[in-house]
C-alpha cells in the first residue's frame, strides 16, 4: 500500500483551541467529541477532551492531552491504521501501569 497512513502531530495543550477552530472551519462540528477521566503517575486526575472527525478515507482525532499534560496531539489517518496504533498506545499504557 502507499501513500498516507497516518501522521501524528505533538503540540502545547495551549494549542488545542487553535487546532480545534482549524479543523472545525475545514471539517465542521466534529463527528465524536467525548470528555475522558485520565490519570497522572503522580496521582493528579484530569479530563481529556477528544475529538473525532471521520470521513470517506481519513479520521482526525485532536486529544488536549498526549502521555503529558503538557502536551496534546493530532493523528490524521485511514481508519484501521489510527484504530490500530490507539490500540497499541492502550496496551502500551495497561503495561506501563503494571510496573508501578
């Protein structure tokens, strides 16, 4: 296969809105937008706003937090290739919580 599978762009959580409003003028309203309860190895408990917009061939989905609190993140990509690294990037996380 060639072309684009997937890019994934890391940037300050103070850029989340400026990315939201990016992709909400290019794509519209987005597709999912869901508040997630997360948790910080030091023990802090936050919220994580993503937002998914899905459409023929790519998925977007903007997260305000990445593995920091300090950082987002936006994954453009075909669908089965983003499902597949979120998948990994969970198991990577349930793995990491089980050395600690």
């Amino acid at each position: 296969m060639t072309g684009l599978r997937m890019s994934i762009f890391h940037l300050p959580k103070g850029d989340f809105g400026i990315m939201d409003q990016a992709f909400q003028t290019r794509y519209g309203t987005p597709h999912t937008t869901r508040d997630v309860p997360m948790q910080t190895r030091a023990g802090a408990v936050f919220t994580n706003t993503v937002k998914t917009w899905t459409g023929k061939t790519l998925t977007i989905r903007l997260e305000r937090y990445s593995n920091k609190i300090t950082h987002g993140h936006a994954a453009i990509g075909k669908g089965v290739y983003l499902d597949e690294f979120l998948r990994v990037q969970k198991e990577k996380g349930k793995d990491a919580a089980k050395g600690l």
